[in-house]
C-alpha cells in the first residue's frame, strides 16, 4: 500500500479491468501520472501516462490524448 490514500484508491480503479471500461481505465492512468507528477515521482508518472496514452490513441479520444501529452511533458520537468 502507498503511503497516498488518493494514489492507493487510484491505482485501484485502474486495476479493475474486468467491467470492460477502458475509457475509464485510461483515465484512471491519467489520473495517476497527474498525481505522481506532482509528488515529483517521475519516472512511476511516465509509465502511467504512456499507458494512458496508448489508450487514448487506440479509441480514438483525441482530447484526452493531447491531455496526456500534456503532463506527460509536464513529468519530465
């Protein structure tokens, strides 16, 4: 368990892929990378939003997808 109760309840959101809800899962991922960017934990923020992105790109969520961007280059600051 994360000492972050938000990061903790997140993660499991994202986790919970057996409803088939994939735009939910991918902003979960989103979520995630947001909340590790701001803890300075780069490198877990990264691997969320990849993810997210990777799943925003395959259904075609082209709002999402540049928000992911977004933070994604926000991460690497």
């Amino acid at each position: 368990m994360h000492a972050d109760p938000i990061i903790d309840m997140a993660s499991s959101f994202v986790k919970n892929t057996e409803l088939g809800a994939k735009p939910n899962i991918a902003l979960g991922r989103l979520f995630l990378g947001e909340l590790y960017t701001q803890n300075s934990e780069h490198e877990e923020a990264a691997i969320h939003l990849k993810r997210a992105e990777a799943l925003f790109k395959e259904m075609s969520m082209d709002y999402w997808l540049e928000e992911t961007k977004k933070t994604y280059q926000n991460s690497k600051l």
